[in-house]
C-alpha cells in the first residue's frame, strides 16, 4: 500500500556546493542519496514529492562538511499482513512462485496454492488446474493475500497466498485475446 | 511417582509443575501478585493434564501473560517436543534439566524474545483480524489511482531532474510506476474519492477504504471475504458499500 509521510533526514554537504543553488544541490543530493532506498519502517521510498523545510545548517568539527536537517515528503510503498495485491509472475518452480508488485517481491508456496492446481515442468514451467482451465505461470497477473512480511533494514520480502475465496490468476499471458 | 515442583518467585507469579513419565508443562502467569506459591500436588497429578485450568491473560505492554498446556508427551523425548511448540522457544528445554532458578531468569529474559508476547489460547476469527496497519504518523494512506496520478507528474519531471549526470531514475521508481498504473482501474483519482469518501461515515477506516479501491470488487460477497474486518459491522455498512459499488462500476475503465 502507498502512503504519502513526511520525512527527516540530516544531509550533509561539502563546501564546494556552497553558493547561490546551495539548496537545489541540498535537493538533489537527497533524492540522489533516499529515492530507491528501502527502509524497514516505512518501506520502499519510491518518489520525493516536495521539501517542506531546511534548517539551519550546522559544521561539523574538523571536516568542513555541513549538516542541514532537511524534512521532505515522499510516497512509500509498504505492503501489511492481510493486505490484497495484483502481482506479476516472475518465476514458477515446484516449491512455488514468485510474484513482484511494485518494488516488493512476495513468494507464494505451494503449500498456499490452491489443491487441485499441480506443479507441470517443462520449456515454460506452471501450475495447471486438472482440467487446464487456470494456468499460473510467468507474467501471469494473480490477486494474492499477504499473509506475513519480513522486514530487513533494507529490504522487504513477503509471504503470499491464493488459497482463499476471490484469490488467483486474473489475466493469463497466454490466453488469446 | 516422584513428582517436581518449581516454585518462582516474581512479580507476576508462574506456577509450573512438571511430572515425570509423561509429563504435562503448565505455565500459568497470574498479575500483579507477588507471593510465594508452593504448590504440591498428589500423585493424582498424573492424571490431571486435561483438568489443569486454563487462564487466558491479555499481555499488556508491561506484562507478559501466557498459558500453554502441552499434551503428554513421553519421557524419553526429554521435553524437545514440549519446548518445539512452545512459542517461546527453547527455555522450557532449561526447566526440564530443573534449573529452577535459571528457568525462572530464563522466563523474564523470555519476555524480550520476539513471539514470546501474548500467546493466547483464542484464535482471532476472520472479523476481528484487521489490516495488521501500523500507520506512521503524519502520513495519508494513497489509493493507486492517486499515486499514478502523482508519478505521472513526477515522470513528466524526471527530464529535468535527469540533466544531473549524478541522479538515476531508481529502478523501484519504475516498478512502482509500472505497478501504479496497472493496479489503476479508475479514470480519475478524483471520482473514486468522491465515490468512497462517504462510507467513511459508517465505520469503514481509511485503509479498507484504500483497499477496497485497490481492488477493485464487483459483488459485496468479494468485498467481505477479500476485507473480513467489514464484516463485523456488515449491518452497518452493506447498503453503503453496494451503492458505492454500483457507482464504482461506471467509472471503472476497461482494460
């Protein structure tokens, strides 16, 4: 899920910035240095949307660099236990798939698959239904339940299931349109 | 039969007895009491595994309570199994090598063990699980619709921003772009708020709101079973969440 959070962050800059742009060098060199991180408290840092103030800068002793606490807004993506995504197929193997949505790779077990779909290996391996109706392979779109997360400091991985009602594959690659 | 008693002495009281040949391993934690208990009991202890009372404790934040009660298990396992499904791991191994004092130490040391914390006999049931949200402060939850909106600008931005050699597009930038714009089903962010906004009167919180955007559901039956917390106030809230439906579906785009 998507939140919009203000954040804080001390950014440090050299002299050589200093001047009439200090600030949109102060900017980029946060975008430069949050955009793309993953936190574990807040999630993937997906885009900056604004600065809402720079303090005043403080020098640090014996090296010259500044430190300006600088509060910003962004867009995080976070995923919760209980939370329903649309997530993409990356790979299938017998153990189960994978699936990404957004930045947040989530692996669903075969064990949380429903019974009657099997494991078929092969040039494009998937999982089939006996009767080939419903197919889950790679690409395949699929609406899957998070049932736990794993928070690093950097990083976020996530359990999945499409064993519940209104669970399962939405849009398959290889149906013809 | 030679029957063992550990006696604790804490703030909070825990009572355990353990019998030999097959043995049952009650932990019992009562509040706020702070007295010696020493309990013996007769042989007639063997038989009272499935009478041993149970005592559900809600854990604060400054208390730990928990009960489990194990079924016999055989001697010979020498308590592995018993320690194996207890959540909290591997302390009950130390109570059986009858470190009293150290299984005691080992219980309050226990208490800062991740999953260790309120292990409740009850299972929560569909309607009481909430969306496990730990909203940080001074934060909106965004729907899909909003955040393509809102990179969409930003993208649109990204050619000036990338004059700076130094600054790359973050490849989660991307995905969560891609992602966004996917997920959207929606033709505007605005129509969907509008849509929604309402139901906030009947008790549906923001991220079921988020959710159920989100999604995208067609019937009321795909809203309870994908949101089982709106199914506690289904009386509340079924008419409201049918007629926004309704209205979703004719601003839904078809991809």
């Amino acid at each position: 899920m998507f939140f919009h959070i203000v954040l804080e962050r001390n950014m440090q800059l050299h002299p050589r910035h200093f001047g009439p742009h200090l600030r949109d060098k102060l900017v980029s060199k946060l975008i430069k240095d949050v955009e793309g991180t993953c936190s574990g408290r807040h999630g993937f840092v997906v885009a900056i949307t604004g600065v809402e103030d720079i303090g005043k800068g403080l020098i640090r002793e014996g090296t010259g660099y500044v430190t300006f606490p600088v509060k910003y807004q962004c867009v995080v993506f976070r995923p919760f236990k209980g939370e329903i995504l649309e997530a993409v197929v990356t790979m299938v193997n017998k153990m189960g798939f994978f699936a990404e949505a957004g930045p947040v790779q989530i692996f669903v077990s075969n064990h949380l698959i429903p019974d009657d779909m099997e494991f078929q290996s092969g040039d494009v391996p998937n999982y089939t239904t006996s009767d080939g109706s419903v197919k889950i392979q790679k690409d395949s779109e699929v609406r899957l339940k998070i049932i736990g997360t794993r928070v690093d400091a950097t990083e976020i991985f996530c359990i999945g299931t499409i064993k519940d009602d209104f669970l399962g594959v939405i849009s398959d690659p290889g149906a013809a349109m | 039969m030679v029957l063992d008693f550990l006696v604790l002495k804490l703030a909070d009281i825990f009572v355990i007895h353990r019998l030999i040949n097959g043995y049952s391993l009650t932990i019992v934690s009562m509040k706020d009491l702070s007295m010696n208990v020493l309990t013996g009991s007769m042989n007639g202890m063997n038989k009272s595994s499935a009478n041993i009372p149970h005592v559900t404790i809600d854990s604060d934040s400054d208390s730990e309570g928990f009960v489990e009660e194990l079924a016999r298990v055989n001697s010979s396992l020498n308590g592995k199994a018993s320690s194996e499904s207890l959540k909290t791991g591997g302390k009950a191994s130390s109570l059986s090598k009858g470190e009293a004092g150290k299984g005691g130490k080992s219980y309050s040391t226990g208490k800062g063990r991740k999953g260790s914390a309120s292990i409740a006999v009850s299972t929560k049931s569909d309607a009481e699980l909430k969306l496990e949200l730990d909203i940080p402060l001074n934060s909106g939850i965004l729907m899909n619709c909003e955040v393509a909106e809102l990179l969409q600008e930003i993208h649109e931005h990204m050619a000036i921003l990338s004059e700076d050699p130094n600054i790359k597009i973050p490849e989660s930038f991307d995905k969560a772009f891609q992602y966004a714009k996917e997920g959207n089903h929606f033709s505007t962010a605005q129509s969907v708020k509008q849509v929604l906004d309402p139901l906030k009167k009947y008790g549906v919180s923001d991220g079921e709101i988020c959710l159920i955007a989100n999604i995208g559901p067609e019937t009321i039956e795909e809203v309870y079973a994908l949101v089982p917390s709106l199914k506690a106030t289904s009386s509340l809230n079924e008419g409201p969440i049918m007629e926004a439906l309704t209205a979703l579906t004719n601003i839904k785009v078809p991809k």
